[in-house]
C-alpha cells in the first residue's frame, strides 16, 4: 500500500514508519524537521510540509490507499495542535479524494471501560483532571473526524510506554478493554497498521490496551 504518515517523528509516528516499511509498503511521512525522523529505508518518502495549509499538504497525500496520523499535543501546554493540524490534514485528504484515515487519540476520550473499578475510575478521573485541556482538544478531533467526509478511524490507547512490538493486545470496537491501563506505542503502530483494511472500523473509536 502507498501509506502517508502525520506526526511521524513522534514515539507512535516513528513506529508506523519503520513498521510499515517492514511490511513492505511505500510511506511518505510528513515532517516539520526530517532532521528528527531516525528512520530510514526502502520505499520511504520524507516530505517537509507546514501543516497550517492544506494546500501544502495536498500533494503528500494524493493517491494514497490510507493517511495515518500521530499528531497531537506533546504537553498541556501544546493543547489545541490535534485539532488545527488534523484540520489541515481532512482538509488536503477531502480535496485529493483520499478517504481512509486512522488517527490515535486517548482511552479517556472515549466511553469507559465495562466492568470498570473504583481504582480504575478513580485513576481515570485524576487524569482526566490532569490534562482536561489536552482531552478537551482530543474530543474537539474526534468531532471535526465526525463532520468530515474521510473513512476514519481513532485508536483510543491508555497510559503509553516504549516497549518492543509484540502484537498481543486487545481491542474493541466502540468501547475500550476492561482492565487495560497500558500498551507500548509500538503496539499502538501495530494496531492502526493492521486496522487500515478493517471495514468494520470505519468511523468507530477502537480501545486498544494489553
């Protein structure tokens, strides 16, 4: 597949790239600094690209099977880039004609868990509190993935560690696994890679955790 990878140089973004390189398909990935981008290979593309304009971004996306996407606030203080820069993103992907998207957002963002605790409420509520501005520009997102017109997708991880791939991790469609308060972001990779060509996920949030 000819995939176009947003937010690449971050954890998540990075393992997109090298872990859809390794499967062989071709990846333009779309950086503001290719200076922070450690992967290299093959069949990948690297595009410097001002994500306030979508006509800059139209280009790195025309023709492709699916646009992955990464982006989002790094800290409270960065609160509001999700949903500028996924913006830009829908806004290129409706003018090229390129309808499947799969965007990461955050466990709390979507409905909770079946089965859910005290701790885990609990737990939930102090981040939620926490980062509140950062959740708030996530949902704002998820609405602007609602209104568009693209095939999309959100992958709703917990708590985020470095940890190698293993591919073992449970998802649901809708809702989020109970109990599941962490997963590695090469997980996270491995689950929007695999969910690309999964027609049952077509404009649902996924809860993805180990």
């Amino acid at each position: 597949m000819r995939l176009t990878v947003f937010g690449a140089t971050g954890g998540i973004g990075r393992e997109v790239v090298r872990q859809a390189l390794d499967a062989g398909h071709q990846v333009t990935a779309v950086v503001r600094d290719p200076a922070r981008l450690p992967v290299t290979g093959e069949g990948l593309e690297v595009v410097r690209a001002d994500l306030r304009d979508p006509a800059a971004v139209r280009p790195a996306v025309a023709g492709r099977d699916a646009v992955l996407s990464g982006l989002g606030a790094r800290s409270r203080k960065d609160a509001g880039v999700a949903t500028r820069l996924t913006r830009t993103v829908l806004g290129a992907m409706e003018a090229e004609g390129v309808r499947r998207l799969l965007v990461v957002s955050a466990a709390p963002v979507g409905p909770e868990p079946e089965g859910a605790g005290l701790l885990d409420r609990g737990v939930l509520g102090i981040v939620s509190t926490v980062l509140k501005d950062v959740y708030a520009d996530l949902r704002e997102m998820e609405a602007e993935l609602a209104r568009s017109a693209t095939d999309w997708t959100v992958v709703r991880p917990p708590r985020l560690r470095d940890k190698p791939v293993t591919g073992r991790y449970r998802t649901v469609v809708g809702g989020f696994p109970a109990k599941g308060r962490f997963i590695g972001r090469a997980d996270v990779a491995h689950a929007m890679l695999a969910l690309i060509a999964d027609t049952g996920t077509v404009k649902q949030g996924v809860g993805v955790a180990y």
